[in-house]
C-alpha cells in the first residue's frame, strides 16, 4: 500500500530549487567491484527497510511536499556502472595509476557531479556511483532525507567489522559531566559566572547572525563567492592528515578538541593562500576577517547513532533526519605570529570555547523551524542564501569508526564526503576513519583554480604545528 507523509520542514528547505542539496559520499574499497554483489548487498541493507529511501518525492496543488511510499523499487535505476573516467578526466591511456592520479581523477568526477547531475524526482532520492577502475562507490543522497550524522550512521550499518564481522563500533563523542553538586561558594560563584557569560555570548552570536542575514557581509578576497556562485563550475582536490598529528597537537595544549586544532590548522592555511594570492602592490591585509558557516549536531546524543535501535523502532528517533544548526566561524588573517604556529590553534580555542558556552546553533535552528513553520520555505530558503552569501566558506566535520570495516566482504580504504554546490566558493568537509581524516575541499573554479596547492597549505600547516609540538618548547 502507499502512504504519504508530510516532508520535515528542514527536508522542503533543501528541496528549494535555489539551495537543492545532494550529499555526497565517497566510499573507496580495497579490492575491485564486483556489480552484482554490491546490487545483493544494497537490496537487503538496512538502508531499503528505511521507509525515506522507498519513497518517492510528490507536491500537491499547492506546492506541499510529501514523501509517498512505493514497494516498487526497481535498484537497477539507482545503481550506475561508471566506466573510462581517468581517460575522460586524466591523461588518456599514458596516465598513471597510482593513488594521486586515481584521486585526481575521482574528484574530477565528483566536482562534475555537484554542478550538473540533480537526483531525479521520478524515483526515491538516493544513487550509487560506482567507479569500477578506480575501486570507489559514489553514494548520492538527497539531504532532504537525513544530515550527515544520520546518512554516516546509515552506512555504517550496512558495514561490518573487517576483524570480527560484526557491526562497526560508534565513537561516543559524548563528554563526561561532574553530576555532583557542591554547595560551596566559589563553585556557585563559577556556575553564576558561567551562566552570564552562555547569556551574554547567545545574545552576541545571535545579533551577529541576524545581521550576517540582513546586510553585514565579508570583504572581498581571492576565496570569497556570492549569488549565482554555486551554479558555477568545480574544481575539488582533498586534504589529507594523519589523526596522530592532530592529536600530538591537541596534547600539546591543555584543554584542547581536535576541533580547535582542526579550525587552527584552517586558519593557518587560508592565510598561506591568500598570502600567496596577495598581489606585491596591495595593502596588508594583516586582521582580515574571513568567515566560515558550520553546522553543528544538535541531537541529545552526539556522535554516530545506533542504527538497531532505530530499526527495532521502525525508524521512528527524534534524532534522524536534519537536526543541526549553523554557526559562525570568523578567521583573522595573521602574517606575523612570531615564528609560532600554534597561535592559530591558540586563537581558534579562544573562538571556539565562547562558541560552546552560547546557544548560537541552537538559535539559528529554532528560528529556521520558526521561519518555516510561518512564512514557508521560499522566505526560509531566501534567509538561509543570504547568510550563505554573506560568509566565506563552510565546513564540517563528522568522526568515523577508528577500526577498518567492509561492505560486502570488501574492506572500505577510505571515506570522503562533499555536498552540491552553495553559493561559497569554497566548502570543506572532514571525515576520520581508521587513524586518517580526509577534508574534501570544493571550489569554484574561476575564483579558486588551484584546490590541489590550496589542500598542501593546510597539510604544511598541520605539519609544522606539529613540529613545533615536539620541539622543546612544547615538550
């Protein structure tokens, strides 16, 4: 039978024409594809009992979304052998095939991908790519269904353990809390003063996203976008770090996230390219501020989630689907850090810790909820592309499973994920997995033609913070 349910109203935003948004996952395997496997594979995943991904996208008369569910889902439609794409893409027969090429070659195809390939409404939103020669799936998935925590939680189910077959181990992200409750004075006193300051730093982030939203926009530089830019053509390259360097880092500082190395690490590295991209006669733009758009989970449960759960529940969790808000990052362009790079982790925690005691993501999604509710998808949407067109660049960032997993008996090498085009000219999107995090980085090519040295900046930035933590006057 087909049943009809209502589209979330975080789902009809990203449905607008002007923001239609495609995540997209890159899965690379270690040994070739085998076709028929992997169609036996996704037909009895968990992903097809999930009634989102059987569902077929419909509006009524007056423009409503709604997800109508159909048993008749032929896989065939959604599964695409992908053949020649080094020689479409790279040097023809005398290419290479190493790692470097193959990856060259991929993103190629993965930048084409988030330009000029839609997902057809006629059936559910969802494609697999797969790109036999370079041993890679591509996992299309409309971002109407599901965010990336909920979308990294739904593949991961469909893995298991390459060492003992069972399902992969969800990193817990969650972080311990004193329960104890002390009476004394200057404990209340530090409690008092921290309630003040989540007051005082809602209210500010607050104002500054509504201004971001009206008119306060960043100053031009050699990365920034604006209207019309996601509708220009791609360029992506990949960063890509190893998790022991971020962490030598991170233990260096006291207090410190991988976050704020991860931010640092970014800061740093913009300010290499723009400094490379500064041309001889300009004036210094030492303080420049660059700002950045990241989406933060907002679930009562952080990190991965339990998809058995989910399933013994029929799909039924308050925390599947888009449960996020945005928040805003500003970079300060810094030439002269006095021969230290780790002042731009240092400067990034400073940022970050006031971010963490606001509710600023939490603001921004409750008003998105309201806005829709309200006034509908179209002024909602036409809101969410200011903001965007206001700032710089995105990114985020989603923790994988640290022990190697396969699909179908074939061990996954790596994970890399990016999203459709936005009006940035740049969007970034870090996964971990197996002591290695990629950040897929995403340009539009007119304003950004060199992604590839844009990626070297931020891995020479990592590596000298790291050097500098094993140097003696970290040590």
């Amino acid at each position: 039978m087909e049943k009809e349910e209502p589209v979330t109203p975080a789902g009809r935003l990203f449905l607008q024409e002007e923001i239609n948004t495609v995540i997209n996952c890159v899965i690379g395997l270690k040994h070739p594809i085998n076709e028929e496997t992997i169609k036996t594979e996704m037909k009895n995943s968990v992903m097809l009992q999930h009634p989102r991904f059987r569902s077929l996208l419909v509006r009524d008369q007056k423009g409503r979304e709604y997800w109508k569910r159909t048993n008749d889902l032929n896989i065939d439609k959604h599964i695409f052998l992908v053949k020649d794409v080094e020689k479409i893409y790279g040097q023809g027969e005398d290419c290479k095939n190493d790692e470097a090429s193959t990856i060259m070659a991929v993103n190629s195809y993965l930048a084409d991908l988030s330009v000029s390939t839609p997902l057809d409404i006629d059936k559910p939103l969802w494609e697999l790519h797969l790109l036999k020669e370079q041993k890679c799936a591509i996992l299309r998935i409309h971002h109407a269904l599901g965010d990336g925590i909920s979308l990294m939680s739904l593949v991961l189910a469909m893995c298991r353990n390459v060492d003992h077959d069972q399902l992969p181990t969800i990193p817990n992200s969650s972080t311990e809390k004193d329960n104890s409750k002390s009476t004394n004075g200057s404990s209340m006193g530090r409690n008092v003063w921290k309630l003040l300051m989540a007051l005082w730093c809602t209210m500010v982030y607050a104002m500054e996203l509504l201004l971001r939203t009206l008119f306060v926009k960043d100053a031009e530089t050699k990365i920034s976008g604006g209207s019309g830019v996601e509708l220009w053509p791609r360029k992506a390259a990949t960063a890509m770090f190893k998790l022991d360097d971020l962490k030598s880092v991170k233990h260096a500082m006291p207090n410190t996230t991988i976050n704020d190395v991860l931010f640092g690490v970014i800061s740093a590295g913009l300010s290499r390219y723009l400094d490379y991209h500064k041309p001889s006669n300009s004036e210094s733009q030492e303080g420049l501020r660059i700002t950045g758009l990241a989406m933060v989970n907002l679930r009562k449960q952080p990190g991965l989630q339990d998809m058995s759960v989910l399933v013994k529940n029929k799909f039924v969790s308050s925390w599947w689907g888009n449960k996020f808000g945005f928040i805003l990052l500003p970079i300060y362009h810094h030439t002269n850090v006095d021969n230290d790079p780790l002042q731009y982790v240092k400067r990034a925690k400073a940022m970050l810790d006031k971010k963490k005691l606001s509710l600023e993501a939490h603001f921004s999604y409750a008003i998105g909820n309201l806005v829709m509710s309200l006034l509908g998808p179209k002024l909602a949407m036409m809101l969410n592309y200011r903001v965007v067109c206001n700032t710089s660049f995105s990114i985020s960032n989603v923790v994988g499973p640290q022990e190697e997993i396969m699909f179908g008996g074939n061990p996954i090498t790596s994970f890399r994920v990016t999203s459709t085009s936005l009006p940035h000219a740049l969007t970034m999107h870090m996964v971990s997995y197996a002591g290695k995090a990629k950040m897929q980085i995403l340009v539009a090519k007119d304003i950004i033609p060199d992604p590839q040295f844009l990626a070297k900046c931020f891995e020479d930035a990592l590596l000298e913070m790291k050097g500098v933590c094993t140097s003696s006057l970290y040590t």
